[in-house]
C-alpha cells in the first residue's frame, strides 16, 4: 500500500530521516510515534508530496486516495453538515452531473455509482462523524463561522473521516478533541476499513486504536505488531538485551587485550596474540543503549499543609450572563490531597468551574470559599501566549527572584528543565513543549496549594507525559484536570468530576467505564432526525440503574481508604518508637525501654489487626464492583 525506500531528508543541515525504510500494508492502523522534533510531520509532508526527499523514493499502490487534515475548515456561510458533505468530491460531482446529463447510458452509469457509494445515505453518515465529534443536531446545521478554530478543526476532520480515503493521514488529531472526542476517534478507527497513519503522543489512545506502532528514532523507521504498550516492552526489552550483550562483549575485549599485553612479546605466544589482535579488529562495536528519559518536572510542595476543605463551592450558580448560567447549584467540596478529573463534553462548563474555583469567575449566585492563604496555579493553553516572546527563560524566572543572585537564578532555571544550552534562548524561539514546560514551572515556583491544569499535554511527547505523571504524583497538593488525554487522568486522578447538562456531580465508575458509556451513547446519536430504537433506551436506562447503584460502592471505598489512611499514621509512629529505641541512651534507663517496648508490641498488634480490616475492606469493594460490572456487562439492572 505505502513504501517509504531509503528516504533522506535534511533541514537547515540537520539529519531528520536518514535512508528511513518502512512497509504498510493495506488496512493497518499506524501509530506513528517518536520524540518531539524528530521529523514525524516532515515525512507525513513528504509522503503527500508538499516537499521532495533528498534522496529515495516514497510509493503509494495506483489509484489510492490520501486524506488528512491540514487546516482548519473555512470560517463560511455554509452549514457544518454541507461543509462535511463537500469533502466527498466524487458524490458532490456526480450529483451535480446527475442534473444535467441526458444520455441514457451515461445517467445509469451515475445512479449507479451514487448507489455503490452510498451517496444517498450520506447526511445520516455526516451527521453520525460530527455529533461523535461533539457537534448536537442544532449546531450541525450553524454556519462555520459561528464557530472558533479549535472546532472547525474538528469540522475539518469530520470532513476526511467522511470522504474515507485509502490512506488517512492524521497529525495529532487528540489535540482538539476533548475526551469524550477522542475516545469516539478511537472507536471509528477500530472499524475504518482503510489504511490510517496517526501521528500522537497520546498513549491511551494508541493503545487503543492502532494495530501497528511505526517508531522514528535517529533518522530511522522501524515497525512493530501491537499497541503503544506492545511496543513500549519490546523495546525495553530490545534494550536489556543489547546492554547485556555490550557487558558481555566489553568482558571480551577486555580478556582479549589482557591476552595480547602479556603475550605479544614472546616468540612462543606471539601467533595466538597475532590471532586474537585479528578477532579484536573484527569484533563490532555496539553501541551503549540509551533509552531516551525526558528532563523531569518538578512541583515544589506546599507548606505548610492547610486543614481541609481547603475550597468549598456553596449552591452556587457558574456562568457570565446574568440569568444565564452555564451551571446550576453547584456544590463541592476540595481537600488537599484530592485528584481530580473533570469529564464531559466540551461546552458543557468544566472551564467555567475551574475558573470559578480559581477565583477568576465570580459566582451569579451562591458561593466560592477558599482557605485565607490558598496558593493556586492555573495552567491553560492561552497562558501560553503571555510568556513574553522576546525574552528568555532565564528572564522570566529572575522576575520572580528579585533579590537572587545571578547563580541562583541560573540554578531555579535549570531545575525548570532549561540548562546552559536552553536559559538564555528567547521564548519565541522554544517549541511548543518547552513553553509548557516553562510555564508549568513559573505558575507553580512559590508552591502553590492547589494545581488546576487545562489540556496541559497538548505540546508534550510521551517521554514528558510520562514525567508530568511522575511530578504531579510526587506533588503533594490538590490536582484538578482537565485532559482528553485518557492515560495522564487514568495514572493520576482518584475521583471523577462529570460536568454536563448543567450540573456537576461525582462520577462513580473508572474511565473504562466512562469510556464505554461514551461509545454506547454515540452508537445511538447517529442522524439527528432518528430517534432511539426501544432497545437502545432500555439500554441507556440500565446505564442509568448501573450508575446509580455505583453509589452503593461508596461506603465500602471509603472504609478501606480510612483504614489505609490508619495503617500510614501507626507506621509512621512506629518509625518514631524504633528510632527512639536504637538511641544508646536508652540503655541506661530500663523501665522506659521497657515502656517503649511494650508500647511497640502493642503497636505491632494494631496495624496488624488495621491491615486484616483494610483488605477485608478492600476485598469487599472490588467485589461489589465485579458483580456490578458483571450485572452491566449482562444488560441486568443492578
């Protein structure tokens, strides 16, 4: 289907791909992954011929169709659903011959092909592609130019979903899609029946979505069978191997010039010494493995710790139009060690609450309490644009240390992630990761108590996604997040916020559970005139039934986090007694040792007896969930 023969291609004299070589065959689903900058998009550029290879040769099987995304759709006086329909060129021109043609043969000759491509079912499939992609029956029918960029990208890739070429090419399509977005993308590339070749950072959904993951690393492309996991272990494993081999092999050479040093001067060992020099010059060099790490974040903790709630939201009403609120009687309640995810469909208000907790929305009604001295950092993707452009990452960070010294200013940079060769570079000239990275670390540089983030992966690779999840569970202040990317929530949140139809409430259930009550409601969203078949209501009323019976789970998690929480407390007490009982002066006081010691066995018995009440706790908990899974998987209400 595509061949990419010993491509190469410099830019500014740089080395991108180097004699890249890969084979897709027809139907495969690509992930095509690897570090920031190393040339993902300049292949995806070349294979549609906007440049030319250095030297090589990309092929495409004959009369094979490309598709991608490559700007957003226009800002016209045209509907979403005509603009959807226009991307099919074949139906658009057949129709418009259809009204025109007069010749018998050549009138057949087009029915017949409107009806092979299903050109008559057309709305139904357009209308399906954009309410997956977030756009209700009302808006389907707007004009694009009621509509920002960020959705008329999504407008634009509604429009190559529906035109269904041979090869989809799709460059981080995750980036403007919200959560719910991005698992219905997800579900309609597990059942295109072409070929697809998605650039992403985001590893849920490569898990997800692709059957084969195309790695570019050093200028060379590989391929490998499987998701993004698959390929994450083979590699490890790839890697252990050749560190292994590179031991084994520095042994021998090693051996071998002991040998030669010793024996290379006497005539009776001279030939072996001879012989062994011939099999040190043949022996290949391998080179060290280096799995590549990104440059770690770093939160600065909160002190001192702030008794909890440390934000309370109070029957409040959210919006910014008077007698019009985006969210009614809101109530909620924010600890410090909470992690949260807000779900729901963009446009539905998780913005608006963040706002509104951060104190840069005042209520319409009701109220926001925060502790006095509640230090929050607020990151969003607009933020980007008020780091000051001509100035450099050192610049900023000095701002906030008026009185540091030029050495302690450079120190606070470097832990930001910006050393020697990135501190005195101009923001302007930083890729999109690195000012994300430097504003991550000035909004939390005092260290803030609480950490709101916005879509904070939309610049990232994996390598930083995964350090982002080590820094933020390293934090120790409260996290809410607004993210479509599935893996960052999953390895991060504990408790889910669900924001539609005007309320905000606790969601029970995993994101797998979310995911699948994504993928079930857009299989009946289809055409806006249809309505539900009688199945698919008693399907979503036990959907319904299963959500509320989750509340019963939450007693049962609560016992086995307070007991947990138990457990910490007598540990961290007995760390205390044992310290106490290693000290020498000790000795000189037996009936305190004996106290001591007493007390120690007395503990002992405590967190053994909390640690049989916790998994019997927990035991009771995953249980309970099981059978409601079960029930829900077997259409029963529960």
């Amino acid at each position: 289907m595509l061949h990419i023969n010993d491509v190469t291609y410099r830019i500014e004299g740089r080395m991108l791909l180097d004699q890249a070589t890969a084979a897709i065959s027809e139907g495969w689903k690509v992930g095509f992954v690897g570090r920031n900058g190393t040339g993902k998009s300049t292949l995806l550029r070349l294979i549609r011929e906007e440049i030319t290879a250095d030297d090589g040769e990309i092929s495409i099987r004959k009369n094979r169709r490309l598709g991608g995304v490559e700007q957003e759709a226009p800002a016209s006086n045209i509907s979403l659903i005509e603009t959807v329909l226009s991307y099919d060129t074949e139906r658009v021109a057949l129709l418009k011959e259809a009204e025109t043609a007069t010749q018998p043969d050549r009138i057949a000759e087009i029915q017949t092909r409107l009806a092979d491509m299903g050109a008559y079912s057309a709305e139904a499939r357009a209308a399906e592609i954009l309410a997956g992609l977030g756009f209700n029956a009302e808006e389907q029918l707007k004009w694009c130019s009621e509509f920002s960029g960020g959705w008329r990208m999504r407008v634009a890739l509604a429009g190559v979903l529906f035109s269904a070429p041979d090869i989809l090419l799709l460059d981080e399509p995750t980036n403007y899609l919200d959560l719910e977005g991005a698992i219905w993308l997800e579900s309609y590339l597990q059942r295109y029946p072409y070929t697809a070749m998605i650039v992403s950072h985001d590893r849920e959904f490569l898990n997800q979505a692709v059957t084969h993951i195309m790695a570019l690393e050093g200028g060379k492309l590989t391929i490998h069978t499987g998701n993004y996991d698959t390929y994450e272990r083979r590699r490890a494993e790839a890697f252990a191997l050749a560190a292994a081999f590179r031991t084994k092999q520095d042994a021998q050479r090693k051996h071998m010039e002991s040998f030669i040093e010793r024996f290379r001067a006497k005539a009776s060992k001279a030939k072996q010494a001879q012989s062994r020099i011939k099999a040190l010059e043949r022996m290949q060099s391998v080179a060290d493995p280096v799995l590549e790490n990104s440059i770690p974040f770093h939160f600065p903790n909160p002190t001192p710790p702030m008794a909890p709630p440390i934000v309370r939201v109070v029957e409040a009403d959210l919006g910014y139009e008077e007698g019009k609120p985006v969210l009614k009687n809101v109530d909620l309640r924010l600890d410090q060690d909470d992690r949260i995810a807000i779900l729901g469909p963009n446009g539905e208000g998780k913005s608006t609450l963040v706002k509104a907790i951060s104190g840069r929305l005042t209520p319409l009604t009701g109220n926001v309490y925060k502790h006095k001295k509640l230090k929050i950092a607020y990151f969003a993707q607009h933020q980007l644009d008020e780091l000051r452009p001509k100035e450099t990452a050192y610049d900023h960070v000095a701002s906030l240390m008026p009185e540091g010294t030029q050495a302690q200013i450079r120190s606070a940079t470097a832990q930001l992630g910006f050393g020697f060769d990135k501190a005195d570079t101009k923001v302007e000239k930083l890729s999109g990761g690195e000012k994300a990275r430097l504003l991550l670390g000035l909004i939390t540089f005092h260290g803030a108590h609480l950490l709101i983030l916005d879509e904070p992966t939309n610049h990232l690779d994996i390598s930083a996604r995964e350090a982002l999840v080590m820094a933020l569970n390293d934090y120790n202040g409260a996290v809410i997040m607004i993210t479509h990317d599935a893996h960052l929530a999953e390895a991060v949140a504990d408790r889910l916020w669900l924001v539609k139809d005007g309320n905000v409430s606790t969601y029970q259930g995993d994101l797998n559970d979310y995911r699948d009550l994504v993928v079930n409601a857009n299989k009946t969203s289809g055409s806006p005139t249809k309505k539900p078949k009688q199945t698919q209501k008693k399907q979503i009323e036990t959907r319904q039934k299963s959500a509320a019976t989750r509340q019963s789970l939450v007693p049962l998690k609560k016992k086995a986090q307070e007991a947990e929480a138990k457990i910490n407390k007598l540990n961290a007490i007995l760390v205390k007694l044992d310290d106490a009982l290693a000290h020498p002066e000790l000795y000189r006081n037996p009936q305190r040792m004996a106290k001591l010691n007493k007390e120690r066995t007395a503990l002992l018995y405590a967190i053994s007896t909390t640690e049989e009440e916790w998994l019997t706790s927990l035991e009771d908990y995953e249980t309970a969930q099981k059978e409601i899974k079960q029930a829900s998987k077997n259409g029963k209400p529960t």
